[in-house]
C-alpha cells in the first residue's frame, strides 16, 4: 500500500512564476491537509480538503494561494506569482474517511521543497 | 488560543542514555495528541498517538509518551537512545472545535546523539 505521494519532491521558480504542487493520498483516504514548514519552524496548517471540497482554509494566505482536490486525480496546491517568502517545505497529510473529524490519524508525504530565486 | 510549546530546541543525548523531549499544550478539554518524527530532507513520520484511555501510550521504535492532564502534557521517552534516532521531533496536536481540522504543531526538537 503506497503511502502518500508528492510531487515534485524539488520545485524552483522564479519571482513571480507559478508553482504546483501534487499530493495523492494513501489509497482509500478521502481527506488532505496541506501544512507548510518554513524554515527552523513547525508546520503551519494550511487547507483541509476533501474530494471537490475545501473544508477548511482557515491557514490559507488570502491572496495567490489556492487548492483543490478533485473528483479524479490528485490534489493541487498553486500558488501563483511567487515571492521569495514562499519558500518552504510544503506536505501533504491524508487520513481515511470515518466521523469527519480531521482527528483521525494523518500520514504525511515526504514534502515539495520549493525555491524561489 | 490553543498553542503548542516544545520548551527545548535542541537535547544532546549520550547513544545508550534515556530521553525525554517535552510538550505542553493549551486548550481547555482533551486535546487529540500525537508525537511525529522528520530526519533530515524527509517527511513526518507517526510515532504514537493518544486519543483516549490508558494515559500512557506505546509507539513505534521503543518510543512510549504520557498525557498527563493535571499538567497539560505529553512527554515522549525511551530508555536508551540509538545513533539513528537522531532527527526532529515535533509534538502535534488536534483540538476539537473551532473549524479546524488541522494539527498545530510546536516548533519542534532537534535530538542530538553523542557516541
């Protein structure tokens, strides 16, 4: 059973370019977070999705940040015209249906690391 | 607001000698509580989790932790470390309401082994 996947594991962009970024979770896993990890920092929550929802983007920067997670396919992180504060470790979380809750146990993939130049 | 502390940074620890990293949280009820581990260039790997029950849980890789209430922690031990857990260590927890399913993390512990 394939744990959960991202890609690309390296991103550089330049200012002002567009980055995305791909999670597709554990296999029967209906629920993805996105959490960002600056640097010598934890990781900051930042959507909670489920398929064709976003739940919660209660840590998601107002402007240039989106998400998705739709029908078919993996769920994106975009984030458009890139600054160089956007550097950071970006991982995705699943976890498997259940209450609804988002207390069931999230896997983590092992991250994008994106670069802004 | 619920917060997450990882009162040490950095814990250099003799390969053989016991550990314990520290976590407090503050939130008003039981919290959902879990101790990841990242080396470096990784992802997070779970090492146990309480939810609820027996206060003292078993994880992965020897590893146990404690919730304990009174003191709104949930320290995580060994008896006696190995070269190879040496990595970051990150304290996560789940709070209930709020609209927000996400885990906040504390700033995490960077465990240092000495040979």
């Amino acid at each position: 059973n394939a744990g959960v996947m991202q890609n690309p594991r390296h991103l550089v962009r330049r200012r002002g370019q567009e980055a995305r970024l791909r999670c597709s979770p554990m296999k029967g896993h209906s629920h993805v977070y996105w959490y960002r990890q600056l640097p010598e920092e934890g990781l900051k929550f930042m959507v909670y999705l489920q398929k064709e929802n976003i739940i919660d983007e209660s840590g998601m920067p107002k402007e240039r940040f989106s998400a998705e997670f739709p029908k078919e396919g993996p769920s994106i992180l975009r984030i458009q015209q890139v600054v160089r504060g956007d550097s950071a470790a970006y991982f995705c979380a699943s976890s498997p249906p259940g209450t609804g809750s988002g207390w069931d146990t999230q896997y983590f993939g092992p991250g994008t690391r994106l670069t802004v130049l | 607001a619920q917060s997450v502390t990882q009162p040490d940074i950095h814990i250099t620890v003799s390969e053989g000698a016991s550990l314990e990293l520290r976590c407090n949280y503050s939130y008003g009820a039981t919290p959902y509580l879990f101790w990841y581990v990242q080396s470096p260039g990784q992802g997070l790997q779970l090492l146990l989790k309480y939810f609820s029950g027996d206060t003292l849980v078993q994880g992965i890789k020897g590893f146990e932790a404690e919730f304990k209430r009174s003191q709104s922690s949930f320290n995580l031990r060994k008896p006696s470390v190995h070269w190879s857990d040496a990595a970051e260590y990150f304290c996560a927890v789940g709070f209930s309401g709020g609209g927000a399913d996400g885990l906040t993390f504390g700033k995490g512990t960077h465990l240092i082994i000495q040979p």
